[in-house]
C-alpha cells in the first residue's frame, strides 16, 4: 500500500524492484513469493483500505507492506497512519512496514 499523494510522482519501481530481488523489506520471503496488489491507500483518510480488506483477505492476501514513502521524513507525512495501520492489523492481516528504503 502507498500513499495516494506520492503516487502522482512515484511509479512505483523502487518497490518492485525490491520485491523481485527480494531485498529489503521482501528479504524473508521466498523467491517463488508473488505480489498479487499494488495499490494507494487511497487518499487521506486511507478511506479506500477498509473497503479493499474484505477483498483482498477473500483472494488470499496475507501480508501488506507499508510503503517507505508513507514512513519516511522526506515524502509528505501519512497523517492517519497510525489508523491506517489498526485497521489493516484489526482485519487479521499482518502488517510490514517498509518497502524498498
């Protein structure tokens, strides 16, 4: 999950890039791991997460990652991530947080 805002600029290809070479925050998973949704939160409040867990825990999501842009000091700062965070662990999904940084 990443932050709505930073989307508009960031493509996403550091994250992706550290997933297929499962480095970083993928480094745990094994290298037949696939990333299965790549999507916003989608824009303050996060309104869009409730809305996409059912979703994603019916086609078998177990872990979402926290993008680095919605943690680090150098993007906008996440404003609601600390509910962003209790409602995606309230739903029974584990919850990483990093990505690529």
């Amino acid at each position: 999950m990443r932050c709505d805002i930073v989307s508009e600029a960031c493509p996403g290809v550091g994250c992706f890039m550290a997933f297929n070479k499962k480095r970083m925050h993928f480094s745990d998973y094994e290298e037949n791991t696939e990333m299965v949704a790549f999507f916003t939160c989608g824009g303050c409040s996060g309104r869009r997460i409730y809305r996409l867990l059912k979703s994603l825990k019916k086609r078998g999501v177990d872990v979402i990652h926290l993008s680095s842009c919605m943690q680090m000091e150098n993007y906008p700062k996440c404003p609601h991530i600390d509910e962003i965070k209790r409602t995606v662990e309230n739903a029974g999904i584990k919850l990483v947080e990093g990505t690529h940084h």
